[in-house]
C-alpha cells in the first residue's frame, strides 16, 4: 500500500476526529480501488462537515451501494444551492440507479446547463432486473448524521 496512505493512517489513529485527514485518506483509498476501505472510514466519522464539497463525496463514495443514501447527501447540498452542477449530475447518476430515467435526464440536462463540463457525458442505463439495487435502498448505511 501507498506510504502516503500508511502515513494517513497513522495520522488518523493519533488524532480520530480530524476530518480532513479522514477524508483524504478516504479519496487516496479511492484512487486506488479501495472503494470499500474509504466508505468504512467514511462511516466512522464522529461528524462530517456541512460544506456542499464534502457532502458530495459522501455521496459519490456512497453511490454505487445506496443511491438512495446517497441521495439524501445530495438533496441537502441543493438546497443549499439550487445551481450546483456536480449536485445535480449526482442526482442524475441516482436516478439513473433507480431505474428513473426520464428524472435522470432533467437532472443531467440541468447539470450540463449550469456547466459545460457535464454537456457531453452521458449516464449509464441502470441494468433491467433493479432487484439488488432495491435490496441496496432499503439496506441502513451507517453515515454519520451530524454535520459541523
């Protein structure tokens, strides 16, 4: 494993509730595949702060084994701010993983119009049998509720 990431933790074990080191820990572990690892060391946080930054990695972290969980995390970050584009991309994405494709569109044509940076991407169709994917929704994801 990386040494920045074995330095990180160490860091994290001296001092638990220092979120920013969690968190960048949590997206070197995500860079490199440990999805899994970063969302455990996510859930662990005491509190996580209310900045719309942080609450959407949360919620990318998060997407693809609770979209709805996840989207809570992002519902919060619009309102805050209606004309966040990554927010709304987001929204696409849990949309797209619910099977709603039509709200999906909106919110990814509303992303694509507020930056043009999401105007060519598209999003991936959610696979037909959505069974595992309700299993996931109704599925508790332990994410700190307390933001700073």
């Amino acid at each position: 494993m990386d040494k920045t990431i074995k330095i990180l933790k160490n860091a994290l074990k001296a001092s638990p509730d220092d979120w920013e080191t969690r968190r960048h820990l949590a997206e070197l572990l995500q860079e490199q595949g440990y999805d899994e690892e970063a969302r455990a060391l996510i859930s662990e946080a005491s509190e996580i702060p209310s900045t719309e930054e942080d609450q959407l990695f949360i919620a990318e972290l998060f997407l693809s084994v609770n979209p709805t969980s996840a989207a809570s995390q992002i519902d919060w970050v619009l309102k805050q701010n209606k004309g966040n584009a990554k927010a709304h991309w987001l929204k696409a994405q849990v949309f797209e993983a619910l099977g709603l494709r039509e709200d999906a569109v909106k919110h990814r044509t509303t992303a694509s119009v507020l930056d043009d940076q999401y105007a060519g991407l598209e999003l991936a169709r959610a696979p037909a049998d959505t069974s595992a994917t309700k299993q996931e929704e109704t599925a508790p994801l332990s994410l700190p509720k307390n933001r700073k």
